[in-house]
C-alpha cells in the first residue's frame, strides 16, 4: 500500500480501535505502525490485537511495524476518606508513607524512594502539573509542603518530581513481565519509559535480546540533559512531549523538540514526536487549527513520525483523526518551503564508505532522471542512511527478513520490500528493478539507484552503487556478468 507521503503515522489502539474492521481501517486510511500500550488490557487483549494486526499485514499485503509502550514506574498519591480535597494556595500539605486514608492536610505517598531523594525547595507536581507543591522540609517518610499552585487532589493522581533525579530503574516488575511477553510474541520495536540514563536502555536491551529494536522515551528533564548518551545507545527515540511538558516549563519543549529531532536524523535513528497532536479529535470530527499547525511542525522538523494516543484509542472518531493526519502530511510534504527546510538541515558529515555511497545516491538520483532508491539491507542499517539524507525520490528498503522490514516501516520514506536472499549483486539489481515495477514506483523505460554491500547478507558492508535500468533485459545485456 502506497503512501502519498513520506512520514509515518502511528496509531494507538485502544477500546475505539480493537477489531478487525477497525484496525483495518485505520490502516487503509494511513497508520504505518500500531501502538500496543501496556498500561493498559491484559496479556491475552494485547495479544488479540497483535494478531489482528498481523492478519490486517497478510490481508493488505503491506508491512506494519508494532510498538509495545512499557508502562515504566507509575508514582501515584493514595486515597482520601472524601476520594478528593481541595488545595488552597498556600496551605500546608504533606507526604507520608501512612497508608491510612488523606485528608486537606495530607496523604499517603508509597513511594519511600521519593523521599530518600528529595531536598527542601524542591518542587512535586501532581494530576499533569495542575497542583504544585513546594518541599518546605523532608525525611525518609514525609515531605511537609507548601501549596503554591493549588487545586482538586483526588484518588492515586500521578506525582512527578521534575528537578530530582530518582533512584529508580526504568522497568518495574510489571515492565519486566510485559517485555517478556511481547518480545516472545514478537512486537518490532519496544518503547521503554521512564528513561533518565543510558544505562536504563542498556538493561532493557540486555532483557530484549535482539528480539525487538528499542525506543527510549524522552519524558524527563534527566533525559533531556543526557540525550547524546541516550542516543548513542537507542535504535529510536520519541518526544514524548506529556511527562516532558508537565515537568519542565512548557515555552521549553518546543525547542527541545526540535533540537531532539534534528540530533536523531544526524544519528541516523527514527524519532516519533508524541502526545495531545490532534487532542481535541478524541471528541471532535474536526481538529483545531492549533493542532494542525503542530503536527505540520513536527513534519518540517523531519520527524519520521507522528504519533496518535487517545484520539485513534479512545476517541469517538479514531478514522477521521487518522486521516486528518496523513492529509496534513502529505500537504506538508508538497510545499516547497519543505524541502527546502528538510535539505538545509541535512548533515554534511561523511566518516564511512556507507555514508559516502547513501550521499553519492541521493545526488544522483536527484540529478538524473531516477525514479527510486532500492537499498538492499540485513539489518536495516542502509536504510536509515538512506533515509537520513531525505531524497526526493522513493525509497525501497528491500530486505530477506520480515523482521527487518517491519521496524524499518517506522522509518522516514522507506518502502519495505521482502525480497529471496541475495547472493549476487547482478541478481539484487534484477530484484529491485523487479520490485519498483511492481510496486508502481518505475516502469521497464525508468532507471533506478542500487545500494547494496558485498559480500551480501552481511551487516555493514554497504560499499557499491549501480544506475540500473528498470528493463530486466537491459540489466542483462549491459552486465553479462
């Protein structure tokens, strides 16, 4: 299935979105990749939509990516007697372990790693930032606060703590249990929450054991501070723009967002910019403006995607939410002031063979009359290469292995083409030229640009380029070889 744009949509599932029909058709109308989120159904609801999802692939015969979102550590507030309080400016509030019910002077906090790391001035925010609390004075069971933005406290609302680092591991027992389970079921990509050190991605990977490529969340002002590091050992990232603008000041994340954006297209790695895109479609045919404009950004930015959570998984119209997104994509997309956006920001740095050969591609093909890249790639490292440097011209990442194909599908502009395995060069340009033709990119009178490394069905071994016609017989006769 063929898409009119070339930045991806992810679609979150959900109650609205949980059948066939449903998930088919959110498909249809432009999600490239399904978001599992594990804070929410059980083991067996999960995999009931892994399956559909799988079925919805056969049927339409594409390739779709799935992304399990790991819960991570939740930190919730206890019950009151009155399931809620009101918080006045300036009252005293406090924290304590006490598990009896709260009350307008306090309530319980079972999270004795918060007081372990708290110091008087700092702030706790709680229900999404709308109640701020100040740390007045703190031991390893309390935190007396001062109530500087006040407001309804009600039932187990979530706590952040934006200005201390926490000594706490980005996977809970639930995550550890969860990870198995969808790694085993076979999701592509594993988002891990709660990231604040590259440390955490590392043990996530040791747990994933290549079983799925991982995506660290970027939610936390540590996160932020530490993202190189982060980067360096990730496969993806996402702006997970909720957590990150409840707890940093919220004119902070737009430029924060662009600069993550920008260092993950350099790095070669997908990036998904998340949260509240298209907010008000939960309830809405129609979204604001202000929503439009948003998404619209992202895409300049040269996101490799974006990202739909309760609109596709608990809205009233999960359809209308997702084709209003591709539609303001592939509008992006046609405007010239895009390009010259996308191409002014492309790196100029060259330190291997393979980034030499994806620039010396993307030049040629925007120089001659090319109608597609075919990269041939094992582990989908050509690929992301080929897609950082952001041609005007398709993409067909073509590759032996389905798991390969399906995580590249969260990437920028790619194509995904599961071809025999390659032994010859002379056989991969026969295929690709076979798949642009097939796929609807090139006609036998079209040329194309081959990327491939030899020997073949090695990782990182891309070293050769050829301009090949789409005409099988021209490819033999000109290359008897």
């Amino acid at each position: 299935m063929r898409r009119q744009r070339n930045v991806k949509i992810v679609a979150t599932l959900g109650p609205a979105s949980d059948t066939y029909e449903m998930i088919r058709a959110l498909h249809e109308a432009g999600a490239d990749v399904f978001r599992l989120n594990m804070s929410h159904g059980s083991h067996e609801e999960i995999a009931e939509k892994h399956k559909i999802i799988r079925q919805v692939e056969e049927d339409c015969g594409s390739t779709i990516a799935i992304l399990a979102d790991l819960q991570g550590p939740k930190l919730r507030v206890g019950v009151f007697a009155g399931d809620s309080e009101m918080l006045d400016e300036g009252a005293k509030f406090r924290l304590d372990l006490d598990k009896t019910d709260g009350d307008a002077s306090r309530v319980c906090l079972p999270h004795p790693e918060i007081f372990a790391a708290l110091e008087p001035g700092k702030s706790l925010l709680v229900n999404d930032g709308k109640i701020r609390l100040r740390v007045e004075a703190c031991g390893a069971d309390f935190a007396d606060c001062v109530v500087i933005a006040g407001g309804v406290i009600s039932n187990r609302k979530g706590v952040n703590v934006p200005d201390v680092e926490l000594p706490l591991a980005a996977l809970s027992d639930k995550d550890r249990a969860d990870l198995e389970y969808v790694a085993e079921l076979g999701v592509d990509w594993m988002a891990l929450s709660f990231v604040q050190r590259a440390a955490d991605v590392e043990e996530a990977r040791e747990l994933v054991k290549g079983r799925a490529a991982i995506l660290s969340k970027i939610e936390k002002p540590n996160a932020v501070d530490r993202f190189d590091d982060i980067l360096a050992v990730s496969d993806g990232i996402m702006v997970a723009r909720g957590d990150l603008g409840v707890e940093l000041p919220v004119q902070n994340v737009p430029p924060i967002q662009k600069r993550l954006v920008r260092k993950c297209r350099h790095a070669a790695k997908p990036v998904i910019v998340a949260t509240q895109m298209l907010e008000s479609m939960i309830e809405s045919p129609m979204p604001t403006r202000a929503e439009v404009s948003d998404v619209a950004t992202a895409i300049y930015e040269g996101a490799d995607a974006v990202m739909l959570s309760a609109e596709s998984a608990a809205g009233s119209f999960p359809i209308e939410a997702v084709t209003t997104m591709d539609r303001v994509a592939a509008e992006v997309e046609q405007d010239p002031t895009y390009t010259q956006i996308i191409e002014s920001s492309r790196s100029a740095n060259r330190a291997s063979v393979a980034d030499g050969i994806v620039a010396a591609a993307r030049e040629i093909a925007e120089t001659a009359d090319i109608k597609a890249i075919c990269c041939f790639t094992q582990s989908g490292t050509t690929a992301l290469l080929v897609a950082r440097e952001r041609p005007r011209v398709p993409i067909l990442a073509l590759t032996p292995l389905k798991g390969t194909a399906r995580r590249i599908a969260l990437t920028w502009g790619c194509n995904c083409v599961v071809t025999g395995v390659m032994d010859r060069f002379k056989g991969a340009v026969v295929g690709a030229a076979k798949a642009a033709r097939d796929k609807g990119f090139a006609t036998a009178e079209d040329r194309i640009v081959v990327t491939a490394g030899v020997p073949f069905n090695v990782t990182g071994t891309t070293n050769i380029l050829r301009v090949a016609p789409c005409d099988e017989r021209l490819i033999y006769s000109t290359d008897p070889e």
